[in-house]
C-alpha cells in the first residue's frame, strides 16, 4: 500500500440530538461543516455533506489531518451546549472509487470507517480510528485523549475551537468578549498543551501504522 494513495474517511453523528429541536441540530451540523469545508489546512477530497439526519461524512485527502478535524469537531460542536457532541469514525487506507459523493464511493477507508461508526457507540472514546492493521496503541492513546475532552467545557470548548483555527490568545479575548487572562486560564484549564503535543506528534504516531 503506497503512502500517498492513504485518505482518511471521515464519518461522524451527533450525539444526544434528540434532546435538541430538529431546527437547533440542523443549524449546529449546517455551520460545523462549512467551519471543517472551510478550514485552510484541511484538504478534501470529498468535503463533509450531511446523510441521515445527524450524520455526515467527508473524505481528507491527508491522513495526518484527520485527528485535527476530529476535535476541531468535537470541539465546535461541544461549545454549543453542555450535552452537545458528536462520535468521529475515522478509517484510514486506501479510497479505490471516488464518485462525486461520499455516500456512492468506495474503498478499504470508507469500509473500515464504516464497521467503526457502526460499533463506535460501544466505545467510550468518542473518536475511534480504524487502520487495515492492529492499531492498539493508538486506540488506547485515543482513550487518553477522550479524558481530556470529555472533561471540557462549553466555554473551553470555544477557545479550543478558536485555537484549532490559529486564533492567538488576543484574537481569542477579542472574539469572546473576555480578557486575555481569562482566555489564557480557559486554554490552561482545558489543557491545550496536551493536544496540542498530541497533534504535532500524531502523524509520526500514524506512520508506524501506515509505512510499507
């Protein structure tokens, strides 16, 4: 399996939607995926487009990417409300058909991420990443990184989210309406310094899985 031919599936619902009004849901997941089509450092292959009501999936042309969009996710959406979130089923391999549409295409990526997204709700992690070989390790660093964001905020959740987007801390308090001391206490307590680290190590993390 050639490395350049690896893309990551990304598929994604929203968790507790039920206990939103339908229009509140649609409005959430309509703004979260042109946030993620938006994003300059993410390129799609097949951009998000929602399917089922309070799913949607996308296909990252850049493997390494794939966790990145993953908590920006999470974190958008978790900054909504305090019951607001969302389980990621991320296959990466190969993508051997492409059509227009996630939903129509094909490949070792889209059917790992599918099994995953179908067994993810048994999992604790609400990030899951599926490879065509065992991945333990990484399943359990993805159970390390649950704890920390399960254990967020709406309010920390925002200034991730503005993080995730290059915001520096300035830009944070001016977008929040909030002091730099205070912006700078919600990024410490929601220990950015962690994924932060956990980001710029992943995609040597990945490569262990993914060379040939």
């Amino acid at each position: 399996m050639a490395t350049k031919s690896i893309h990551a599936v990304f598929t994604a619902d929203m968790v507790n939607s039920t206990s939103f009004s339908r229009e509140e849901a649609s409005r959430w997941l309509e703004e979260l995926i042109q946030k993620l089509r938006d994003h300059k450092a993410f390129k799609w292959l097949l951009k998000p487009e929602i399917y089922r009501g309070d799913s949607f999936q996308g296909v990252l042309k850049n493997a390494d990417e794939a966790v990145r969009a993953a908590i920006l996710a999470r974190a958008i959406m978790r900054a909504h409300a305090p019951n607001a979130d969302l389980r990621i089923a991320i296959g990466i391999g190969q993508t051997e058909l492409l059509t227009e549409r996630a939903g129509t295409s094909d490949g070792e990526a889209f059917r790992l991420s599918g099994r995953l997204a179908d067994n993810i709700r048994q999992q604790k992690a609400r990030i899951g990443i599926a490879l065509p070989v065992p991945s333990e390790p990484l399943t359990a660093t993805l159970g390390l990184l649950e704890v920390l964001i399960e254990g967020w905020t709406t309010s920390q959740s925002e200034v991730i989210a503005a993080l995730l987007n290059e915001k520096t801390v300035t830009q944070i308090a001016e977008q929040l309406s909030i002091s730099q001391s205070a912006a700078s206490q919600r990024i410490a307590a929601a220990k950015w310094w962690a994924i932060e680290n956990f980001l710029s190590t992943f995609p040597r993390h990945l490569s262990l899985y993914t060379k040939r």
